[in-house]
C-alpha cells in the first residue's frame, strides 16, 4: 500500500484543501499520514517511507531545507499552491523529483507549474435549510479597495448587510472607506453595523451560505482564478451573485448555476431583481450544488495527481 505523509496548513482555505485532498487519497486506498509542520517529530517518522509528500502550505521554502529532507523518508514532493508568484526565481522549479499544481492559470505559465482545476469537498459543506436569516452576505476579506468601492454602493442602495470577516480586517476597511471618503455618516454607521463576526468551519460556513439570499463573491483584483469562496457557496447550496472575470464561465454556467455581473450598477440590479425572485435563486443554487458535487471532486483532482507522477517515474525509468 502506498503511504504519503499530507502537511497540513495553518490558514483554514489552504487547511480545507489539504483535508479534502487527504480524505480523496485514503478513498483512492492510499495510508495518509496528516501533521502539522510544526509538530512533525523526526523520530516519529524517521522509519517510515513515504512514497510521497504532500503540501498545501504558502510558505514552501521550510519543505525543502536539508533539515526537513533529512527527516523525511522520501524523494518526492508534491505542492497544491495557488500563490506561487513570488517563488518565480526560486531554486524549487529545478528540483526533479519536486511536483507542484496550482489552480491559478496564469501561474501554471512556469514550466514546471501544473494546472489542476479547483475542486472542493462539497459534503462537508453539508447543511439542511431551514430558513434565511440573511438578505446579503460578503464574507471574506474587505480590506480592499476594489470590493470596498462595490461593498459601500450596495449599501447605499439596500442598507445594512451582513460582513463576514477577520475583525483586525474589518477594522481597517472603515479606516479605508473613511480614508477614500467611500461613506460617511449614517451610511458609515450602517456599515459599521453589517459587521457579523467571522466564520472559520466548514460547517459554519455552510449553514451561513445557504441561509443567506445572496452570496456575494468579489474577486475582480484576480482576474485569472476563482476565489475558493465560489465552490464553498455553490457546495453549500446558497445562491451566488459573483463579480465576473476571465475563469468563472469557463466552469459553471452564468445565469443557470450561479449569476455574475460585470459592473457595480449590474450587480445593484441583479440583487435587486433576485431578491424578488427567490424561487428562481433557490434553483439556481441548487443547479450550482448539484455542479460542484459531481464535477469538482478531490479524489478526481488526486486521480490526476497521481498519474502525473506515474508518467514522470515511467519516463525516468525510460
């Protein structure tokens, strides 16, 4: 039986994904080992030979130094990383037996970056519906100006919605808005108010998405991936209302599993319009489900996973 040791992450998007794809690779009959980097005991693993490593932590540098190498029985590393853009120069794309997937097309450019589609682990966004609780949801960082210039107008034009974020987060973005005199007054006061804390589990994520009318997802600043956000809403069944870009059609249906806009106006429109038409949200939502359940798995994206590194072994060995 093959073993793989999977590292597991400190930030909850890039722990969700190592989970998921640690939970494909014991479905596909592979022993998975998970641990934190930071409580990896040397004498724990030192007899134990893993086929491969497997990492979707940021900060990659530490998975490759003499120390890590020598207290891990393997020859093979494999990275699932969405940010590699400052890592261009890095020594890490001319290490052999070093593997690394990213989701982000414009990243996948190196050549010896892999793109592998986005996937998710829908079932663990599983919730029943009971009712909604609320009309508008961002949850996410608001720290930006481009989804503060869109957060600010939809305020303006519906009132107080609900903002889902890290708190040092959110207070920076009223420090922002102020700054960039986005609102003032009452109209800051009831973005003050939109605050709702700040969700970190799979769980609590889906209970929120699918309680929430609208979900909206903000991305524009990269126009070459879709934020995570995308697959968490539409796994949790909740409709989603996403700023367009150059990926998203290319995966799901506009207007069928989800509903894009391309302009601060468009969007103030659509949430407008879908707000009086629940029914049709609701089957949307439910169409955008029933796509990320089948079509964005992770024991699909560890299927691809593997056979890359069986192509590589065959064509060593030749």
């Amino acid at each position: 039986m093959k073993k793989i040791l999977v590292i597991q992450p400190e930030l909850e998007k890039e722990l969700f994904i190592s989970q998921g794809f640690a939970k494909a690779f014991r479905a596909l009959g592979i022993a998975v080992l998970e641990k934190p980097f930071k409580s990896i005991n040397t004498e724990e693993l030192k007899d134990t030979k893993f086929d491969f490593v497997f990492n979707c932590e940021k900060n990659i540098i530490p998975f490759l130094t003499k120390d890590f190498a020598d207290s891990i029985q393997t020859e093979t590393y494999v990275h699932f990383l969405e940010d590699i853009s400052g890592l261009k120069d890095c020594e890490l794309f001319k290490i052999k037996n070093n593997f690394i997937f990213s989701s982000d097309k414009s990243l996948t450019k190196e050549r010896s970056t892999r793109f592998l589609t986005p996937a998710i682990d829908a079932p663990s966004y599983k919730t029943r519906f009971q009712e909604y609780r609320y009309p508008i949801t961002f949850a996410g960082k608001v720290n930006s100006l481009q989804r503060l210039k869109v957060l600010t107008k939809i305020i303006e034009n519906f009132g107080e919605i609900s903002i889902f974020a890290d708190i040092d987060d959110f207070n920076e973005s009223v420090k922002l808005i102020e700054k960039e005199n986005l609102l003032s007054g009452f109209l800051l006061s009831l973005y003050k108010n939109s605050y709702r804390g700040y969700k970190r589990t799979q769980e609590e994520l889906g209970r929120l998405y699918s309680q929430t009318k609208i979900n909206l997802d903000l991305g524009k600043e990269n126009a070459d991936k879709l934020n995570y956000r995308v697959f968490e809403v539409l796994a949790s069944g909740g409709f989603l209302l996403a700023e367009d870009n150059n990926y998203i059609k290319t995966y799901f249906d506009d207007g069928r599993e989800l509903e894009t806009f391309k302009t601060t106006e468009e969007a103030i429109d659509k949430i407008r319009f879908y707000l009086q038409n629940l029914n049709l949200a609701q089957s949307i939502a439910m169409n955008g489900k029933r796509r990320v359940s089948t079509s964005y798995t992770f024991k699909d994206r560890a299927k691809e996973i593997l056979t890359t590194l069986k192509e590589k072994r065959r064509e060593h060995n030749l």
